[in-house]
C-alpha cells in the first residue's frame, strides 16, 4: 500500500517528508509501547501510536520503518519533526482513534506481521 | 580475531529525549561501511533497547561497538543498581519500571528478549550495587 493510501484511507494531515507518500509499506503495527515494536521485525512498515515522544522516531529509525501515523490527533514536537526529517521517515496524523485507524488499514488488506522467535 | 574498527560512545542518563542517540549515530556509522540493511537493523534495536536500559535503569554508562572482519559486538557497560535475577530479567513482560516510565513509552519487559531475539551471543554481568555489563554479537555469517 502507498502512504498515500494511508494519508487517504485516514483522513491524515501530513506533518513533513510530503516527498515520501509515493512510497510502498507492506505491514503495519499499532502500539504505545517502544518495545513491543521493536520485537516485530517486517521491511518497509509504518508505525500507528498514540505516543509522543523522540524515542518514537527513534524507534522506526531503528526498525527502517518509512512513516509513522499519530492518531487521536497527537502532534509531534518540533524536535521529532526534525529527527523524521533526517531520517526521511513520512509524518502523518490523523483524528482517527487506535483501533479504528488499525481496522481501516488492516481491512484495506494492510496486513500485520510479528516475526518468529528466532 | 583483528579489531578492524570501534565506535565508543557515553549514554547520559539524565536525559530521557536524547536516548537513542548513540544507537542513530552508530547505524549511520554502519550504514557508511557498506554493511547488509537486515544485520544494520539487528544491532541497531539491540543496542538500542541496551541504551535505553541503560538511561531508564542505570543513571547512563558506555556503548563500544567492535566491528570484527566476522561479527559486529555491543558492549554496554553501566554503574547503575545491578539485575538481582538475570533469569527472572529475561523473561517476557518482566519490568520493574515506573508508570512514569510506562506513560512515556517504555516497560513492557520486552527489552532483554528482544535483544536476546536479535544476536547471535548474549551475556549479562551483573552485581547488584556495583553496575551491569551486557555484551552481544551479530555475525555476518
Ligand atoms: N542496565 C540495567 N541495570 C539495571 N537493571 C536493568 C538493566 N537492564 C534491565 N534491567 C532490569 O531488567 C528488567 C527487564 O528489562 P527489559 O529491558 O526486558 O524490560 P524494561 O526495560 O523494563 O521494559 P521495555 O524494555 O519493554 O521497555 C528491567 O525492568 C530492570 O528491572
Ligand atoms: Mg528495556
């Protein structure tokens, strides 16, 4: 699915990397916990959260993830905005509330995908 | 085993926002030797969960990263309060941290596994009291 797809589907608002929306993403996951993200392991996913903070950004820069979706409306910090810039990482945000934004994304065939223990 | 390269960084532990910092630096330190995307991003959540344990349990300490011809190693050394039960530690979903800590992210007990998960060799030194050193290795292969 294009970001821009997502932008679409969630009536987001993009905050910075407008450039990136032509991109793929392949898997998406939804959490408020740093950790539980950096436990699942897919190329090419987007991040759905309700968490603002740097270690956010962080996270996805970690992960290679290419776009992070802020729902309920959260806003990211001039700070984080500056660290997705250099990361190129798409920021997006939207009304939509956790669950609602996941079941869009994952009924448009969005899939989630948790790798096994290795 | 030739040390072919070290990358040396200081974890504040006062600062929650730059946590992380040294992880960032270090993958595009990475990223510059041309090094596979897929071993790039298992040392990289792996130190990087490391530092943030280091800044949220541990008052900050050291990174050294050693880029071996055959594998990557993480050494992360820290002064902080010791793991009293290594194995208790490693278990998934284990956390001693604050909902201040929680409300900002972090303490779903999933670090240790995690970082287990992502390298090929991991040990915990730990003294309670005295400080913990955890070291891992990713091997090319
Ligand atoms: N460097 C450290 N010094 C002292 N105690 C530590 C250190 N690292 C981990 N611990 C202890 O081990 C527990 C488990 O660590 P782990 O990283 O798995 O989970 P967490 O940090 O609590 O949560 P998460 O990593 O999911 O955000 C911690 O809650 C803490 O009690
Ligand atoms: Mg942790």
């Amino acid at each position: 699915m294009k970001i821009s797809a997502i932008k679409d589907l969630l009536e987001a608002d993009v905050v910075c990397n407008e450039e990136g929306l032509n991109r793929h993403v392949y898997s998406a996951c939804g959490s408020d916990m740093m950790s539980d993200v950096l436990a699942f392991v897919k190329d090419q996913a987007v991040l759905l959260t309700g968490l603002v903070n740097s270690q956010v950004i962080r996270t996805a820069e970690m992960m290679d993830m290419n776009c992070i979706v802020f729902v309920r409306s959260k806003v990211p910090t001039a700070e984080m905005i500056e660290l997705a810039k250099d990361s190129g990482i798409v920021l997006l945000t939207t009304t939509k509330r956790m669950y609602e934004a996941c079941g869009i994304l994952f009924s448009n065939g969005l899939v989630s995908n948790r790798v096994k223990d290795a | 085993m030739p040390d072919v390269l070290n990358f040396h960084f200081e974890v504040d532990g006062d600062d929650f926002k730059s946590a992380g910092h040294a992880s960032f630096i270090c993958k595009k330190n990475l990223r510059q030797l041309g090094i596979s995307p897929e071993i790039i991003r298992r040392v990289s959540i792996a130190m990087y969960e490391g530092e943030i344990n280091m800044v949220i349990h541990a008052r900050g300490g050291s990174a050294d990263v050693n880029v071996y011809e055959d594998c990557i190693e993480i050494i992360l050394a820290d002064k902080g309060p010791g793991i009293k039960n290594i194995k208790q530690a490693m278990q998934e979903g284990y956390s001693t941290a604050t909902d201040n800590i929680r409300s900002l992210g972090f303490g779903a007990g999933m670090g240790l596994p995690n970082m287990k998960r992502y390298t090929d060799y991991m040990d915990i030194k730990s003294t309670v009291g005295e400080g913990t050193t955890i070291t891992m290795k990713v091997n090319f292969e």
